[in-house]
C-alpha cells in the first residue's frame, strides 16, 4: 500500500510532525533564528518584556478567547435580528428615526436587536429596542480612533478582531436589516449575500431599508453584474427592499414563523 504521505516524508526519518505540521529540524532552526533552546526552556525563562504576546501563537488564544467570551454572553439571546448601518447618522435625521421606530417594533414582536455597539444609526436602532422594551445588543470592535458603546446598549461585548464580532451577528440573528451606510456596511451585507448564496448558512431575510439610497447599487448589479454573468437572477432574490418599518417586521415574521430550520440538522456558523 502506497505511503499517504509522499514519499519526500517517509524517507526522511528527521522530518518530526507536530499535530498537523511537518517539519524538517533544518527548516524549524531556520525559521526560529537558528536557535537550540527546548520549549521548557522558552516557556520558564522570563524576558525583560513579554514579547510573546505579540507572536501568532498567542493570538491564536486571543481570537479563541473572544469566540468564547462572545458565545457566552449570546447564547440564551434568544430570537434577534442583526441590524446595520452607518455611525455617521446624526441623531433627528430620517435614517436616525427609521431605524429607532425599527429597533422599538422589533423589540415589540420579542426579538433583542444586535448592532456593531456604536453612535449613528447602530445607536438608533438600540434606542429603539430599549424603548420597545427588549434586550439591546452592541457588539463592539477596537479601532484606531476608540468607538465606544452607545448609551442605549443593555449588553455589551467588545472585540479586538472584526471577523469574531461578524461571526456574531450571524450566528445569532434570524435576520439583517440594513439601512444606509458605508464600506463598512456594504461589507456585512455582501458577506451575508456570500453566505447564503455557498449554502454557509440558510436563507434568511436579508432586509434593505432605504429604496432610495440602494437603488443604485442594484440597479448596477442588475445592468452590469448580471449580463457579465458574475452573478445569476436567483442573486437578485437574496435581499428585499422597502422603506417601511411594518413590511420590514412582517418579512422577518413570516421567516420565523416558518418551520425553516431542522433542529437535528446543524448548519455552519449558526449551530
């Protein structure tokens, strides 16, 4: 029987495997600095300064440890809709008031509201949620110039790593909305388009709010993306469109109101 391995690892008795690595002990002293310490060695000797904590072992438990930290204060959410949009919002503006009477009608119909934590429409939407009397969440990021929570958030979670706090807002809503926003916002909408279009996670509504403002982006996937082929007609059903806060609450009503999901059948990011 053929060795699985190849043959440039079973003639090579100095080859070592660690778990799913295999390394020459050449390649690991030139890759380490030609160093011949053990890893007792590495690990009791203390340094002047913690460099460990920077190298990508270290950050591995990091991102671990945010996963975790997030799953756990999430996990008895209960039903809830991820909603998103633009931090530039000033508050009294229409996008502002949209998104607060959204926030307060789903907290009305027993969902929590998810947001990125932050001030503009994230803000509105919480404030809503607050005063519909549900559970407000914000799921903050680290950033260059520091964002902090909104006032109006009931449980907070802060992350050092955008795809941790992303894979919250997936995982435990059973809907987006998304108003009007920038490159961050298009980013969220268009990787929760990708999701379910691979069958990452099922189809649930993916509601844009502000004809208007979105008009143009589908207006070009319609006369440029669809006739280059980049995308199929089936694309353009993924997401809805509307300007009111009723229609936005019925759409997501009759998703999960719907016997949509098998509990017996897991699906990735959302089991």
């Amino acid at each position: 029987m053929p060795d699985e391995q190849g043959p440039e690892l079973s003639g090579s008795p100095e080859r070592r495997r660690r778990g799913r690595v295999t390394v020459d002990p050449k390649t690991t002293a030139r890759m380490d600095g030609g160093g011949k310490r053990t890893e007792d060695e590495k690990l009791l000797t203390r340094s002047s300064r913690p460099a460990f904590i920077s190298e990508d072992p270290w950050r591995v438990l990091r991102i671990q440890a945010e996963f975790v930290d997030g799953f756990d204060a999430l996990a008895t959410l209960g039903p809830a809709v991820t909603v998103f949009g633009s931090a530039r919002i000033q508050e009294g503006s229409d996008t502002y008031e949209l998104a607060r009477a959204i926030g307060r009608r789903l907290a009305e119909a027993g969902f929590a509201v998810i947001t990125g934590g932050g001030p503009g429409v994230m803000e509105a939407a919480n404030r809503g949620c607050q005063e519909g009397g549900g559970i407000s969440v914000g799921c903050n990021v680290e950033l260059p110039h520091e964002q902090s929570l909104n006032p109006y958030v009931d449980l907070g979670v802060d992350f050092r790593y955008f795809f941790a706090r992303k894979t919250m807002f997936v995982k435990y809503a059973d809907a987006f909305v998304i108003l009007p926003g920038g490159v961050g916002t298009l980013d969220e909408l268009f990787e929760a388009l990708t999701l379910i279009q691979t069958g990452k996670i099922e189809h649930f509504p993916v509601i844009l709010v502000g004809r208007e403002y979105w008009s143009g982006l589908i207006d070009w996937m319609r006369r440029v993306q669809l006739p280059a082929g980049t995308i199929d007609a089936d694309d353009l059903r993924l997401f809805h469109v509307t300007d009111d806060p009723d229609h936005v609450l019925r759409l997501i009503r009759e998703y999960t109101q719907d016997d949509h999901q098998d509990p017996d059948e897991e699906i990735e990011l959302r089991g």
